[in-house]
C-alpha cells in the first residue's frame, strides 16, 4: 500500500464528504521530504484534525512509520477547500 491511499484509508471514514477527499503528492524538496497535501471538505476539517490536533498527530504518525519502512520522509498538510 503507498501512503497516498494510506492517507486516504485513513481519513475516509472520519469525515461525511467522502468523495471530497483528495490526496495530492508533490515532488521531492530541498530536505528530501514528499509533501502530501490532504483536502477536505470545509465541515469536515474539524473532523481531520481533531480536538488539539490529536487525529492529524495520529494520522502523521502511522504514514511516517510507513514511510520510514520504504526509508522516505515525509510530510503531511491538511486542509480545506
């Protein structure tokens, strides 16, 4: 499985716009991390995110642990439409 549909594996059933989901990669940066960028729906960003950013830590934290499998890094930006 690629992190990309990790991502989406992962956020699909915590918010109520699922066909709103989208998960862009973007090419290496200077660091040596692939950015993936999470969108959502505005009402579901609350979701996404959770109180104190306690979802989006425990998101990041198993896509990095995979990422780390393949010996990449990464990071992970989430946002809204």
């Amino acid at each position: 499985m690629n992190i990309e549909s990790l991502i989406k594996t992962l956020i699909e059933p915590l918010v109520d716009f699922k066909e709103e989901v989208v998960v862009k990669q973007f090419t290496e940066d200077a660091f040596g991390y692939v950015v993936y960028e999470v969108i959502v729906n505005k009402d579901d960003i609350g979701r996404v995110i959770g109180k104190r950013g306690r979802i989006a830590k425990a998101i990041r934290t198993i896509c990095y642990a995979a990422a780390m499998k393949n010996k990449k890094k990464i990071r992970i930006n989430i946002d809204h439409f």
